[in-house]
C-alpha cells in the first residue's frame, strides 16, 4: 500500500509535462532578459549619438535669418563700410587666421586659435585640436568646455596659457565711451586685438552667449564688425556701438558678472599686459580703477593680467563661472 502510493508521488514528480514547462519558464525569462539588455545598449547607443551631436560633432552649415538691425560684411553696405573705415589695422590679419568653430561650444577656442595664430604669424600655427596643451587644460578642459562653453575669465587664462598678455575687462567695470575709445585705439594698431563676449539675443539673435573678435570700426555709422566665428548659422556683422555694449553688459547666468571684452597681445610672460584708456575715463575692476597716464609714461599693468606656469590652478570663483556659448 505504502509503495502504491510513494510510486505514485515519484510519477507525479518526474511528469515529463511539469518539466518542460519548467524549462520553459527559464528560456523565457532569458530571453526577456536578453531583450531587456539589447533595449538598454540601444537607447545607450542613441543616448551617446545625441550627445555626441549636441556638444562635440562639427556643425553643419544651417544660416539663420540675420535681424535688420544687423549689417552682414558680404552685403553691398557691409563692403561699403570696411572700404571707408579707418579702423582696419587688424582686419588683414585676422581674416588669414580666421576659422570657424568645430563644435558648437568652441566659440572661444576658435577665437583664441585666430588671434593666438594672428600674433605669432609666421610661426606654427595652432588649430582648435591643438588649443588644450598642459597648461591650457588646467584651467578648463576640452570635455568640459565642449559641454559648457567657457566663462571671460576663463578665456582670458586660457589666453595666458599660451603666453598672450590678455586684459579682461568686464562690461559692469567701465562704460560704452571708455570702450568704444580702446576698441578705436586697437583696430589702428597692429600687434594687439579685441575679443568679445556678448549676449547675441541683445542684437536679436537666438539666444546664446557668444564670443568673436572684432576687426574693423566705421566711425560715421558708429559701428563695430564682428568676425563672427560661428559661420554655420551667422555671418561676420556691423553691429552699432549700443547694442554691442548692451550685449556685453548682460549678465551669465545667476553670476554677479557681466559679459565684456579681452585686449590680446604677444608678450613675455615675465610682463604683465597693459590696457590703455581714453582721457577722463576711468576703467574700473575690483574696486581699484586704472586712471589715465599721461603722454610718455607707460600704461599701467592690467589689474586681471598675469602670469600663467605649470603650476597655475584656477580659483574656486573662476570655476564657478560659467556660460555656455556658441
């Protein structure tokens, strides 16, 4: 009786049926797991590709409208001003070393990359493969600028890293007579240029923050031309004097900082750069202000200029500052 009954728990136990749905069950679940896994590499695979195409892929040509207020260098009036200008001096020598940025937050490497190669011409050129050496990456490195652009401060120590004499000037430190008379002073003499960082939604353009340099001035139209390095969507413009400053006035983000300009020249880094300013116009930075020198006497050293080592480490309020730029 007792074996009956154990043989008949041994069959129902070991019923072929029981165990193929057993295997069964498992073969699911592998393949739900194989699904799962090939679902999670594609959308990594999709995720990387949009990243890749946000931040780091070369920009392909797509002109935006130009707004009215703006003057392309290309149109018939844009020719007619760079011909009658007497602010050109540097106009030559930044249009052979222009570029175009290479991903869409490089708008700083590429106008560093042009005015680096416009002062040291003819010797090796850099490209915007080349701009991070060891130095240049201790103050920001390439990812991160391809993710967030760079900062004036930053494009300033970037400069110095490569031995410029770079004179940051914020916009919320001087006033527009006091920039339009520097930026005059440097578009008529060699060996130095002005580099911009602005807002482009003050002059009507998608909202972005921006930096290019400028080449020339037309007194009569009081108008400034900016080689705009993100050629893809904007051509190089003559932009007036007030909306160019109300640009570089607008502020980064939630930093107590606005934009501004950078005066760049070729120097030794034992020296400090010097940004001269015109006559009863005082430029003021971190509570010190920069008075006029009289004729003869040399230009004061430039309060945000200095050396740039191997050993130089950007303050905590450099990294704070941000702005994505493009």
């Amino acid at each position: 009786m007792n074996r009956g009954r154990a043989g008949a728990a041994l069959t129902t136990e070991f019923t072929p049926g029981s165990d193929t749905r057993q295997r069964g069950s498992v073969v699911t679940k592998k393949r739900v797991l194989s699904i799962a896994g090939v679902a999670m590499l594609g959308l990594f695979i999709l995720a990387s590709l949009l990243v890749w195409n946000r931040f780091f892929r070369s920009p392909s040509v797509d002109l935006l409208p130009l707004p009215d207020n703006l003057i392309a260098l290309e149109s018939s009036v844009g020719k007619k001003f760079l011909a009658e200008s007497e602010f050109v001096a540097d106009y030559q020598e930044l249009m052979a070393s222009f570029v175009a940025q290479s991903r869409p937050a490089y708008c700083g490497v590429a106008t560093s990359v042009i005015a680096l190669n416009a002062l040291r011409s003819p010797g090796p050129p850099l490209d915007q493969s080349t701009f991070f050496n060891v130095t240049a990456r201790q103050v920001k490195d390439p990812l991160r600028v391809s993710l967030t652009g760079m900062s004036l401060r930053q494009l300033g120590d970037l400069l110095r890293a490569h031995g410029a004499d770079a004179s940051v000037v914020y916009a919320s430190d001087t006033d527009i007579d006091s920039f339009r008379s520097v930026a005059q002073r440097n578009l008529m003499t060699d060996g130095d240029f002005l580099l911009v960082n602005y807002q482009r939604a003050e002059l009507g353009q998608v909202e972005m923050g921006h930096i290019s340099p400028l080449a020339a001035y037309h007194a009569g139209a009081d108008r400034f031309l900016i080689l705009d390095v993100a050629a893809y969507k904007y051509p190089s413009v003559w932009v007036s004097t007030k909306e160019l400053w109300n640009a570089m006035g607008a502020p980064v983000g939630s930093s107590p900082r606005t934009r501004g300009f950078i005066v760049v020249r070729e120097g030794a880094l034992t020296r400090s750069a010097s940004l001269s300013v015109s006559e009863s116009v005082s430029v003021r930075n971190d509570d010190v202000e920069m008075k006029e020198i009289p004729p003869g006497l040399p230009d004061p050293p430039s309060i945000e200029s200095r050396r740039i080592d191997s050993s130089f480490t950007p303050s905590r309020s450099q990294r704070a500052e941000q702005d994505q730029v493009g």
